[in-house]
C-alpha cells in the first residue's frame, strides 16, 4: 500500500462538467478506456448530484505516490468546501466554462478571501468548451498564454490577488466533448459511443501527461496532519459575511470539515477505494 498521495481537487461552479471530467481523469489513470465511465456520481439535469467532497484513489504503478481525487460540490453552494480543497490540495483544478471574466475574477476573489494570506502548492485553471483555438490554441501552451493575457487584463480588479495566493499557477484550455453527447442521459457513462471529438480526448491524455503526471509535491500522512494543524490556523476569526457565497458559521463549518476529512483519509490509506467525505 503506497504511504504518499498526490491530492487533486477540481472546484468550480455548478453543473459546469467537474465530476464528469474526474472520472475521465481516473479511466486514463488507470488506463481504463475500454470500460464505461465510472467513479464520482453523474447526473444529467439541472440538480447536482455532488454533495459534500466525494474521494478516490488512483494507485498508478508508475508513481510512487496514489492520486487522490477529489470531486466537490459546487462553490457556490459551499464556499466551506472551496476553501477546504485549496488548504488541503497538491494541486487545484479551478473548472470554468469558456472563458475567465470580471465576473468570474470576483466569484474567486470571494471565495478565496478567508485564506488569501497563505501560499498553495498549485492552481490549474481548466477552461472547457473553449471556442477560440486560433488565437489560444488548445493544451497547457495556449493556456498559459491565454492565462497571462487575463492576468493583464484582470490584475487591477482582482485576479493579482487570485494569483498571488498559488506558488505554481498554470492554465489548460479544453475543447468541447462533441455535439451529441446530450442526446441521451446516459452519455456520461462511457463517451466513446458517441460523437467525442477526437481532440477532446486527445487534450484529456494531455492534461493527464502535462499536469497530472508532473505533479512534483506528495505528502505523507505526517505532512497530512501538519496541514491540518496549519489550516486550523488560517482559518478567519470571523465569519464570511460575502452575501453571494451565502456561508454563515464559516470558521465552525470548515474546521468540522477538516476533522472529517482527516479520518476519511486514514480510511482511504486503509484500502477503500471511495468514500465521501462531507455530506
């Protein structure tokens, strides 16, 4: 049983495609593409399946450390949990649909203020469906040229303070699935039966290889509880009083959630394969 773990959270706002890509990631991870789609719940409709932060565990053999990844519920609804997944990550996946903005500088500002006055391993900004592949082409290349541009473009509104909080910042853009994947509710179970543009799954071994295979921090279960303890630490005296994210009791909240989420973890190390964390 591997005693390391690389943590891999992916948050971002509500029905933007977080679990279905997970459990992408976790199909190539373990090489997996001939099987139907499994892992983290999926549900098609407007209602989200995630609650809480649900957990599972990549043993890859080529590693030394499992890939712990981590789904979470929408930020929105769960600021809490948002920040839990930056505290407590190796590397964050900020999923967002198209395109970074104003309005999406200011959701993470938000978000990320309670903890702002720490550093974090590394941030990945996932950007799905993107629609201007001749100016920024697909992959992690035309990403962090794209990254930079925004960073310019937002610095003075906020995204510097975004940044700041990261050591490693990085940004991956990701084209569309395919066009008929919402024709059956079922599409999430196993993509290659339907029209998946090629490149989609092109870019997802990509960001595999790119991102998740060049993760340089792992932590052992020691390194886990001294995170704990630092994030005790962090946390805000005061509650976040941000009437878009809507948390009251903040500091209590989180500090349940990380109490939990230690115990949930020496369960995984233990041999279960998922497991949720908060419900």
């Amino acid at each position: 049983m591997k005693t390391k773990y690389k943590a891999v959270f992916i948050v971002g706002r509500c029905k933007t495609g977080k679990s279905y890509f997970m459990n992408v990631l976790r199909r190539k991870l373990l090489n997996e593409n001939d099987r139907l789609l499994q892992g983290f719940e999926v549900q098609h409709g407007l209602v989200s399946a995630t609650h809480g932060i649900w957990v599972m565990d990549c043993h890859c053999e080529n590693d030394e450390a499992s890939v712990l990844l981590c789904d979470t519920q929408a930020a929105e609804e769960a600021s809490n949990i948002f920040a839990m997944s930056v505290l407590l990550s190796s590397c964050i996946i900020i999923n967002i649909m198209r395109r970074i903005d104003a309005e999406e500088v200011n959701f993470l500002k938000r978000l990320l203020e309670p903890i702002k006055n720490k550093k974090f391993d590394q941030v990945v900004f996932l950007i799905r469906d993107w629609a201007l592949p001749d100016i920024f082409p697909f992959g992690l290349a035309g990403g962090n040229r794209y990254l930079d541009t925004v960073f310019e473009q937002y610095r003075n509104v906020g995204f510097e303070t975004v940044m700041n909080v990261f050591e490693k910042k990085s940004c991956f853009l990701m084209p569309a699935i395919g066009t008929s994947e919402q024709e059956d509710p079922q599409y999430f179970l196993h993509y290659t039966k339907f029209e998946v543009r090629k490149q989609f799954d092109e870019h997802c071994d990509s960001f595999v290889k790119d991102v998740i295979e060049n993760l340089q921090k792992s932590h052992d279960s020691q390194t886990f509880a001294k995170r704990i303890s630092s994030a005790v630490k962090e946390l805000p005296k005061k509650e976040c009083k941000s009437t878009d994210i809507g948390q009251n009791g903040f500091k209590k909240k989180i500090l349940i959630s990380i109490i939990r989420m230690s115990l949930i973890f020496i369960i995984v190390f233990s041999g279960m394969e998922a497991m949720q964390l908060l419900a």
